[in-house]
C-alpha cells in the first residue's frame, strides 16, 4: 500500500510541476509576442499579469472544478495558437493587442481551475502549490532562455508542452472520475 501511496505522489506532483512548466512557458511566449507586436512598454507586461490573474480569480469563484480540463487545455491552446499568428500578422494594431490579452485572460482561468480542481480532488495545497509553482518557474527560466535563440523553438515549446499536458490528461481521465 505504501507503495502505491507513493507512486500515486509522484504521479500528482509530476502534474502539477508540468502544468506548471506550461504556465510558465505560455506566460513568457505571450510576453515576447506582447513586446514584438505593441513595443516595449512595460504596461502590456503589466496589462497581461493583470488579465491572467483576473483569469485565475474568475476560475476560483465562478468555474466549478468537475468542468473538464481537456476542453480548457484546448482552449488556451487556440487562444495560444491565435495569439501568436494575430502578433505576427498585426504588429502595432488593436486586433493583435486584444488576441494577446484575451489568451492571457484563457490562460488564467486555466491556472485558476487547475489548482482548484486538483485541490477539490484531494491535492494538499501545499502540495499542489510547491509543485505547480516550481514547474512555474522553471519553464519561465526555459522560455527566457529560448529567447536568445529562437522565437519559434518558444512558440513551440508553449504549444508542445499544452498539446503533451491534454493528451496525459485524456489519459489520465480513461477509468477516472478525476477533473
């Protein structure tokens, strides 16, 4: 038993560390895009913490935690995906502005619902935060470092990193009631 306790940890805390990982990665992917498509001023940065924490809190008080997560990957993953051909296609313009903005906004309310869900399924908070926080960090750290080699490398890293937590998550979710 204390075996199988452990592996099913591990598997958890794995989960959390890569939706974390991916967090991290889309967050730094929108930021660039934010910066080559509107400029360098720090209030586009500032403009998208703020829409995704907005996000989060809308996932916290109005998303219930049973919603299932494949359909809120699948979302950011569009959101990611239009975010990241409207910044290329628009440069300076207010279409390309919104679509960065609003997927930050999906983004959030997927963060949001991620840790809530996983709480409501049993998840300690603080193992749910410790884990999800240090995926966080170390895909902001990858994603900064991709920025000196290759904006797509990034783009495809948010983007292989989201389609690879769906796909663990739709097999995750054979045989499960899990959120």
């Amino acid at each position: 038993m204390v075996v199988g306790e452990s592996n099913q940890k591990a598997r958890a805390a794995a989960e959390y560390f890569a939706a974390g990982f991916w967090l991290g990665v889309s967050q730094v992917a929108l930021g660039f895009h934010l910066l080559y498509s509107q400029g360098a001023a720090v209030i586009y940065y500032f403009a998208l913490v703020s829409v995704w924490l907005a996000g989060s809190v809308i996932a916290l008080v109005a998303i219930k935690s049973k919603v299932n997560g494949v359909y809120l990957g699948c979302g950011c993953l569009f959101f990611l995906i239009a975010a990241f051909v409207a910044a290329r296609l628009e440069p300076f313009g207010s279409l390309s502005l919104s679509v960065l903005l609003l997927s930050g906004l999906v983004q959030g309310v997927f963060a949001g619902w991620f840790l809530k869900s996983r709480i409501a399924c049993g998840g300690s908070v603080s193992s749910v935060m410790l884990h999800e926080n240090n995926g966080f960090i170390v895909g902001y750290a990858a994603a900064g470092a991709l920025l000196f080699f290759s904006i797509s490398s990034l783009d495809l890293l948010a983007l292989g990193s989201g389609v690879l937590w769906v796909l663990v998550e739709v097999l995750a979710k054979r045989g499960s009631e899990k959120p």
